[in-house]
C-alpha cells in the first residue's frame, strides 16, 4: 500500500469514527491526520503542533491535543510513555508490531523488530488462553553511539 493509498484508508476511517460519536468532521483534524501519516517517527504533540504551524496550518494546541485524543481513541494513533512525563505518539495503522530502545542520555527512540518476540508472544498467548490485541515492549538504556546527543 503506498503512502497515498494508506492516506486515503485512514481518512475514511477516521471519517466513519467521527460519525458514529457524532463529531465534527473539520478540516483541522484531516490535516493533522495526513500530517502524522506522512511522518516516519514519535512525535508528542508540542511538535506535531510546531510543525503544523511551520507548514502554514492554522490550528490551535488544544485542537491537536484533543485530536490526538480522538485518533487514539480509534487507534490510528498509539500513545506511548517512554518514562518521561511527555506522551509521544506514532501512526498505528496497518504498522508492524515493534518495540522500542530507548536511550536515557539523549531520548532517542529506536524502533526494532525481533521475530522471536513473536513467537514468544504466542507462545504465552497459548499457554495461558488469552487472545493478545497488541503488546508494547521497551528497553531503556544509553547510546553506545559517540553521537549520542546526551553525551556531547
């Protein structure tokens, strides 16, 4: 599925949520939605909002933070605490199931994707009965990167 494509899907999606709680469906919630979805990384939401205005988008913090809300809420959006008093945010949908290190010198987020994760995932899924949705694992530690932005 290409990026336009996943776009479109996701906009009919969000589309249908709004609908059925009865919400307004305003221009300013789309353009955030296409902003997230055309990123490839976390964002909390002081950014998505700097980066809207710096694209020319007049929308407001409490419309992206109430925004980000509703498309958690129909898990476009998934929201993470990676141990700091923010929340970050990536895209959800049609996303691979990863985790995440998390460097504690420097914050930086890297996503990896081991399949052995997996297998233990349904091996306890198996085990103990119960039918997993999603799960969220996260190493914390520091950069053995001489780039590392907490070190310099």
């Amino acid at each position: 599925m290409t990026q336009e494509e996943q776009i479109k899907k996701v906009k009919d999606i969000f589309a249908k949520f709004l609908e059925e709680k009865k919400l307004r469906k305003t221009p300013e919630r789309f353009a955030l939605l296409e902003e997230i979805y055309s990123r490839n990384d976390h964002f909390d939401a002081e950014q998505l909002y700097i980066d809207m205005k710096g694209n020319g988008f007049k929308v407001s913090r409490a419309t992206v933070y109430n925004t980000l809300d509703i498309l958690a809420e129909c898990s476009l959006v998934r929201k993470h605490h990676f141990g700091q008093n923010l929340s970050f945010y990536e895209k959800s949908y049609s996303y691979r199931q990863h985790d995440h290190l998390i460097c504690t010198d420097c914050n930086k987020i890297l996503e990896f994707c081991d399949p052995r994760i997996q297998n233990i995932r349904d091996v306890v899924s198996e085990h103990y009965g119960f039918d997993i949705n999603f799960h969220s694992l996260n190493f914390y530690g520091t950069c053995k990167n001489e780039n590392c932005e907490g070190k310099n």
